[in-house]
C-alpha cells in the first residue's frame, strides 16, 4: 500500500510517499519538506497570509518531487493523505484542495487526517508499537498526555492549562533575543549554560492531575533577566539552561503521574512515546529514557526529522485509516481548531 502525504497545516510545507513496511512499520520512500522559516523570522513567528501564500507556491511542486524520488506515479498510489487542520485555516485548505483535487481526478480514496494524530501515530511508522501507549504530544500548538488505544481512539489524560511548551521555548527564545523559531536556539544555549544558576518555579509539580502550566515558569524567567541586563552572552546560556531544565523536570513529573491515570483507563502501556517538534530536545529525550527506564517501559522519540512537521507522518495515519476503511469524502471541511480526542467519536461511528 502506497499513501502520499500532504502538510501544510503551519509554515512547513511537506509532501512524502509511504508504504506499508514490515513489522508493522512503515516505509519512508520520500519525505520532502520545505520550511518557510526565512520568510516568518523578520516578523518573529508565522504570519499566516505568508505561510498560505508560501504553501500554494510550493506545494505542486513538492508533491512531483516526493513521487519522483519514491519512484511512484500518481496512478500507483493508494490513497491521498492530507492534514486537515488543527492549523492556520488558510494554509490548510491549500493542502485539502490539492489533495481533494487529486482524490477527484484518479478516483483514489481520501483521508483527512487530524495533524496531531499523525503525532501520536509517528511512533507506529517508525518502531511498529502496538496499543495501547502513552503519548506525550509536546509541539508549538500543543502540550497533553494522551491514552492512545487504537486508531481514532484517544484519551486525553492531561492539558497545559496555558502556554504550549513548543510556544514557551519560542517565546523565550524572543525574549533573550534568539533567532526563530526558538526552540532549536534555546537548546543550544542551554548546552553551554548552568542550570542551576537560576532557581525557577516548576509549576504544577507533585499535583495530582496531570496538566502542564508554563506562563508562571516564563514570567519568572523574564523576572530574573530583567534583574541582570543587560544579558552577557553566559548569562543568556544560564538563562536557557535553568529554563530547560525547570521545563524537563516539570515533563517528568506530568508524565510519571499521566502514567498512573493511564494505568487507571488504559491498563500497561506498550511505550511511553514522545512526538511533536519539542520531542527534538535532546535534554527531554534522555531525561524520559531515564524515567522510562525506571518504571520498567519502553520510550519512543520519532527520529529528529520525524519530530517536526512533515508529511510522512501525514501519510502513515492516512494509511492507517485507509487499513480501518476509514476515508473521507470531497466534503471533508479544513479545521482550523480540532482537538484530538474528538477523532475517536468519529473513526467509532464510521467503523
Ligand atoms: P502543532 O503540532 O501543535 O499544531 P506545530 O505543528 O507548529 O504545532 P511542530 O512543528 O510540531 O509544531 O513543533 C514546532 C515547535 O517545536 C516550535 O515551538 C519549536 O520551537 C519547538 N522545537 C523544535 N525543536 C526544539 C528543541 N530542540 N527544543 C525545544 N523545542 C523545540
Ligand atoms: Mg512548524
Ligand atoms: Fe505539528
């Protein structure tokens, strides 16, 4: 089974052709991605006009160059995968209409996938997990543990009750006058900094629920550099460190009490799995393979590529859907807001 996939769901516009591999995996036969950064980072994040703008310029001409390097024609896919929303709505509805476009002309079947269901199911595509596992999705819209227990079944256990942490490291980043998007620039800083020079809060820690709060982390850190600048270059790396730091501990601590609860729901889970473009950080990576290793489970981070935006992920949670029989029709809307867990309703009554 052949899917392309298509992203244009933020200021990435991705395109990649996927197989069904072995194992359970799946194949990559191209992942091709174009990142709009340059065009957003004079304005310091997305300004969505641009990034509909960019996605329609480039879009065709990424989904030619993934079915080239897969080797495949139009005529020999299975199916058309697009992201749907959540996302900027403009930019969304380039990809759906593409996508739409090519559902109509070669009569293949159309999914509209949910991009944060393609997330949590990148775990699949690489390492072939089964259900039921944890999922920390941690990316710039959003921050949640989820009880993945099948495809379109997904309980939402815990939520950031304000900032994504994705959103947090980029407005940080700003803050200390990194380059966008933050995330990447923060990390790096924070390699060379001491994170025990600053003392902040890691808020939410040791409570019940498990739910994520970063606004009280970030007002702290603004506080504390406020107090030194101007910001020496060490104080800047000091800075990113501590902030890191206090984010990993707090990620640990939501995750270890998320675990409990999906015990409670879900029984043991197959893996912790982490997704999303934070799941990039080096620091939360081994911090989690630490825990997992504790409790006894297996973790799974996507591979660097994988973390961020891209269509291979489209693809695969196309081809996952297409396996349940679950394809959508021309009338499929763009969701500019479309929480995850809402997905489940829908792949049950269509099952
Ligand atoms: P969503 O998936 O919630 O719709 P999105 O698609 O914009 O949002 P992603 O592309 O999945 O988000 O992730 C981008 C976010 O990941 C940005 O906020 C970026 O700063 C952050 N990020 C990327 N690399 C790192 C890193 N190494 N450390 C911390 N954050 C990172
Ligand atoms: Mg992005
Ligand atoms: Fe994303």
């Amino acid at each position: 089974m052949r899917i392309l996939g298509i992203e244009t769901t933020c200021d990435e516009t991705a395109a990649s052709v996927v197989s069904s591999g072995f194992d359970g995996r799946g194949e990559i036969l191209s992942n091709e991605v174009l990142s709009q950064i340059a065009e957003h980072a004079r304005y310091g994040g997305v300004v969505p006009e641009i990034a509909a703008r960019a996605h329609v310029e480039v879009t065709d001409r990424l989904i030619a160059r993934a079915l080239k390097n897969a080797n495949c024609t139009v005529k020999e896919l299975d199916g058309i995968a697009v992201a749907a929303g959540p996302g900027l709505i403009g930019g969304v509805l380039v990809g759906l209409t593409t996508a739409k476009a090519i559902s109509l002309v070669t009569r293949k079947p159309l999914m509209a996938v949910n991009h944060l269901e393609a997330h949590a199911l990148t775990a699949r595509l690489t390492d072939g997990i089964g259900f039921p596992y944890l999922l920390l999705l941690v990316s710039g819209g959003h921050t949640q543990l989820v009880a993945v227990r099948g495809v379109g079944d997904y309980v939402r256990i815990g939520t950031t009750i304000d900032d994504a942490i994705g959103e947090a490291f980029d407005k940080v980043a700003k803050l200390l006058g990194l380059p966008y998007p933050g995330g990447p620039h923060v990390e790096i800083e924070a390699q060379k900094g001491n994170p025990e020079r600053f003392n902040l809060p890691r808020p939410l820690m040791g409570r019940p629920e498990p739910n994520f709060s970063l606004s009280g982390l970030k007002t702290a850190l603004r506080l504390e550099a406020e107090k030194i600048a101007p910001l020496t270059q060490s104080d800047v790396a000091d800075l990113c460190a501590s902030f890191q730091a206090a984010v990993v501990d707090m990620v640990i601590d939501r995750t270890r009490v998320g675990l409990r609860a999906f015990r409670e729901i879900a029984g043991d889970p197959k893996a912790i799995v982490v997704a999303g473009g934070v799941a990039a950080n080096q620091a939360m990576r081994e911090a989690l393979q630490r825990m997992a290793v504790e409790t006894g489970l297996r973790m799974v981070a996507p591979p660097l590529a994988l973390c961020g935006d891209n269509g291979a992920m489209i693809a695969w949670a196309g081809l996952e859907r297409l396996r349940l029989g679950l394809v959508d029709d021309i009338s499929a809307p763009a969701r500019a807001r479309w929480p995850l867990d809402s997905t489940r309703d829908e792949a049950g009554a269509k099952a």
